[in-house]
C-alpha cells in the first residue's frame, strides 16, 4: 500500500491543509522572553526527547542524521528509526524510516513570537499499526502532552 505524499520538512511550520491519509496532532504553549533561550536549547536537542521517556541518539540532530529512537511500554522495547530532515538554533524535525510504528513526520519549534509547537503528520506505517491505531493515538496524545509538561517546566526552571 502506498503512504501518502507530503512535502519534506513540512512540519516546521504550520500547515494550510493536512494531506489526506494523514493526520495532525499539535500542541502549543507561549514562552515568556526570560525562557526563551534555554527552551530552544533544549527543543533544539535529544535532551527533549530523551526526557519524555526515550532513548535516544548519542549526537546532537543533524539534517540527514539517522538514529534510533526507542521508548519502552509494558516491558517491551519499541525502536524507531528516523532521519532528521531539518534542525536549528530553534527546533527540529525528522521523518520516520521503515520500521518505525508511524510514517510521518514530528518537529519541535520555537518560532520568532515565542510560541514553541510539537507538531506530528502521520498515519499507522503497517497493517499491524493500522489495526493498533486507537492505541496509537492514545499514546501519541500522551507524548505530545508530556512535549508540553517539559516546556513548561523548562519555563519555571528558567523563570528562577
């Protein structure tokens, strides 16, 4: 079965339209001045990543760089393999590889008005994932919550 097409990079900014078969999950939050900085260095690294529950890449994202991203849920270890597709002094994105449970794309953006935004485009990569879709999107709820959580603490953190 073929994936749907999207435009590579896409998540990096806010979308017009959601290509179909895809879905969008997005999540918002404004960062005072006073945090600003040490919210994108943090949405700029793995460290984000790394403290919503995944193992992650040893080096910093790179356009191009591969890795894996793993997270465990009721003892079973789930890779993903990505590819970063951009990164910056105000975020990232990567597209999913095969073998990740989701094919799409996720980023992480501070934008110029200090509003920082986890945005994911993406449909169930397999049969099997189709069929766990529900699960997945429960779950992927949860992570771009958590995405939110950290920003805020970040926010406080950096308020002190």
């Amino acid at each position: 079965m073929p994936f749907p097409a999207y435009e590579r990079g896409t998540t990096r900014h806010p979308l017009d339209a959601v290509p179909a078969g895809l879905r969008l999950t997005e999540r918002s939050v404004v960062v005072p001045p006073r945090a600003r900085d040490a919210v994108a260095a943090l949405v700029s690294s793995w460290e984000f990543k790394r403290r919503a529950g995944f193992e992650v890449p040893a080096d910093a994202p790179a356009a191009d760089g591969e890795g894996i991203l793993a997270k465990r849920m009721f003892g079973i270890r789930f890779a993903e393999p990505v590819r970063v597709v951009w990164a910056g002094r105000d975020g990232f994105g990567y597209e999913t590889r095969p073998g990740h449970p989701l094919y799409g794309e996720e980023s992480f953006v501070l934008d110029a008005d200090g509003v920082f935004t986890a945005r994911s485009l993406s449909c169930p990569s397999n049969l099997f994932w189709r069929l766990a879709a529900p699960a997945l999107r429960v779950l992927q709820l949860s992570v771009s919550r958590a995405y939110i959580r950290i920003v805020q603490s970040e926010i406080a953190t950096a308020s002190r």
